[in-house]
C-alpha cells in the first residue's frame, strides 16, 4: 500500500459511523490486487423493548477506485438474516454508511 493510499483508507475509516448500534472497533483488510478495501463491524441488534439481543457482524467493501460503489454484506448465522431483513437493518447501514462517506466529501 503507497503512502496515498493509505491516506485514503485512514481518511475512510476516521470517516465511518460509529453509535446507534454500530457499536464495535472498525477492523479491516487491504486487497492490493483488487485495490479494495474490506472495512468490519458489528451492529448490536436492539429489540422493540429497549434490550440488545445479538451482535450482527457486516463487512463493507470500497474500491479505491469507486468508494461510492460500496458493497454491504454480512456474516453470520442464517438466523440473523431475518433481522436483517425484517427489520430494514441492511437499509439503515447502506444508508448510514453513504452518509458517512457522503458528509466526508468522499462521494
């Protein structure tokens, strides 16, 4: 990774949400090759009762090349897909994230 990559990535991750259930340490991967970063978190699911329930743990995928092509994904036991989809989970990070990026000037 050269100097202004690096740049970039730490401009990123200093960028990225953090609260309102993206509760863990942002982590991630550089794939030179693909010129993509792989940034790692975790979302603390809370019920309608006000209780946290589980962790999900997601991945966020930038291109160097395209941060605004960014791709969500998530890991996990099957049973988390239900939350993330019955509860618009996967909708709340895309557009957190895109905010993020979007405020930082990045996209």
């Amino acid at each position: 990774m050269n100097e202004e990559q690096n740049t970039l990535i730490g401009y990123i991750l200093e960028h990225l949400p953090h609260g309102s259930g993206i509760d863990g340490d942002w982590s991630m991967d550089f794939n030179e090759k693909k010129q993509e970063v792989s940034f790692y978190n975790s979302y603390h699911y809370m019920d309608g009762y006000g209780y946290y329930r589980r962790w999900i743990d997601f991945k966020v995928r930038i291109s160097l090349k395209h941060i605004d092509n960014f791709y969500l994904s998530f890991r996990g036991p099957s049973s988390d897909y239900w939350y993330i989809n019955g509860y618009g989970i996967r909708e709340y990070l895309n557009d957190t994230i895109r905010f993020s990026l979007e405020e930082a000037g990045l996209i």
